[in-house]
C-alpha cells in the first residue's frame, strides 16, 4: 500500500490501524468515513506516529484521540 497517495482506501486503512493499535473501545466513534483526503497530511502524520511506538501513556491516547477528533469533517 502506498501511504504516499492521497485515496479514500488510504484514509480508512489508517483510520483502522490507528485504531487497531491503540487498542481502544471508544475508537468506534471514528470512523473512515469522517475524514476526508484534505486533512490526509495530518492523517498521514498522526498515522506515523502511532505505528512508531510500542505503547502509550493515557496523556498520549487522549492527545491522539483529541487531534483525531479534531480532523474529523465538519459535515
């Protein structure tokens, strides 16, 4: 998969993984569907981040959960 290409594929394969990791109930509340390709640099960046690391302090899965809130559409 080519992360590099802006697709609505790529957006929910993130959204997904970024889920999977995190491990986290309340994750069904975003969905792939919330974002859209014009927030995928900051998508993209958030997606980095999560896939680097083992593990996260609940300081960093709010901050993670808040910046992802706020890429949602405002739809």
């Amino acid at each position: 998969m080519d992360l590099a290409q802006k697709s609505v594929e790529n957006v929910e394969y993130m959204i997904e993984k970024i889920k999977e990791k995190l491990k986290v109930l309340n994750f069904g509340a975003i969905k792939p569907s919330h974002f859209d390709e014009e927030m995928y640099e900051e998508l993209k960046d958030i997606y980095d981040l999560v896939m680097k690391k083992d593990s996260f302090s609940p300081n960093e899965m709010q901050a993670l959960a808040e910046e992802l809130g706020n890429l949602r559409k405002n739809k």
